[in-house]
C-alpha cells in the first residue's frame, strides 16, 4: 500500500505541484520528478554531501529528508546559481581554481560554501575549510576548493 501527498515547492524560483510518494527523499523527488540532476546521490546516508542543496536557506542534505518535509519550502539547487549561461562567482572561481576533477561532488560543495559564503562573506582559510569539512571529495585533495571558495569571496589566492 503506498501513500501519496501532494507537495508545493518552489525550486530556484519556479513553483511546482506534485503528486509524491510519502517515502521519496527530496533528493529522488529532485532528479526524478523535476530532472534537476545536479543534486548528486553520493552514500545516501547524509555523510558525503554530494546532494546537499538550499531549503528556505540553509545548506540541508537532500538524502535525509522526505519530499513531503518540502511542503511550502523554497529550494534552490546547483541549476540555479548560474543567471543563464552566466557562471555564478562561485562557480567561475571553482573554474579558475581547478576544484573539481571528477565533478560528482562540486554541486555539494558549491551549495555547502554558497550557504557558507552567506553567512561569512569574508571568510579565514581556516573558517572556509571548516565550513567544507562535511563534504567528501575524492579527486581534489580539497586545497583548489578553498581556494576557489577564497577567491569568490574577494580574497586572493596563492
């Protein structure tokens, strides 16, 4: 028996209804319901970060939390930091920086330090660094990520 509920949600700035099982994470509800794939499914036990994204705000572990928990929210994921084909600051730094080699957890990482840089907008090395360390990332040894992270938030980079 399956039970259903339908959900409202604005995802970086569009408005959707759906008709969703109550058991879907937001995450499978992301990619498979609205085909924003940019949220990556990684261990799916909230512990690498790969498909964190915004909820009304704040970074959030789209694994861990159930389609029906969205209800009202504003979300924003990876598809929605670029204006058009123009990079997001964070983005083009990620770029200059060389952050990501194998790619699958840069849309956790830039939604985690988007949120991050939020809040700290002139962040320490050491504040960026703590501000990532609930992302895994396999390729990049995590020194092009803070770098990047540095470098949108004006700071230089060596």
């Amino acid at each position: 028996m399956s039970f259903k509920r339908t959900i409202a949600v604005t995802v970086n700035g569009k408005s959707y209804e759906r008709l969703v099982e109550a058991r879907m994470t937001l995450a499978d509800f992301l990619r498979g319901e609205l085909d924003l794939t940019g949220t990556h499914l990684g261990c799916e036990h909230g512990v690498c970060g790969a498909c964190t994204i915004l909820l009304d705000g704040e970074a959030v572990r789209s694994c861990l939390l159930l389609a029906v928990q969205a209800d009202g929210a504003e979300i924003m994921t990876v598809e929605g930091l670029a204006q058009g084909t123009e990079l997001h600051p964070l983005q083009k730094a990620f770029q200059d920086q060389h952050a990501l080699q194998c790619g699958f957890c840069t849309p956790g990482f830039l939604m985690t330090a988007f949120a991050f840089l939020k809040e700290t907008p002139k962040p320490t090395e050491a504040e960026a660094r703590e501000a990532i360390s609930g992302n895994l990332c396999r390729c990049t040894g995590y020194q092009p990520i803070v770098k990047a992270i540095l470098q949108a938030a004006g700071k230089t980079t060596t």
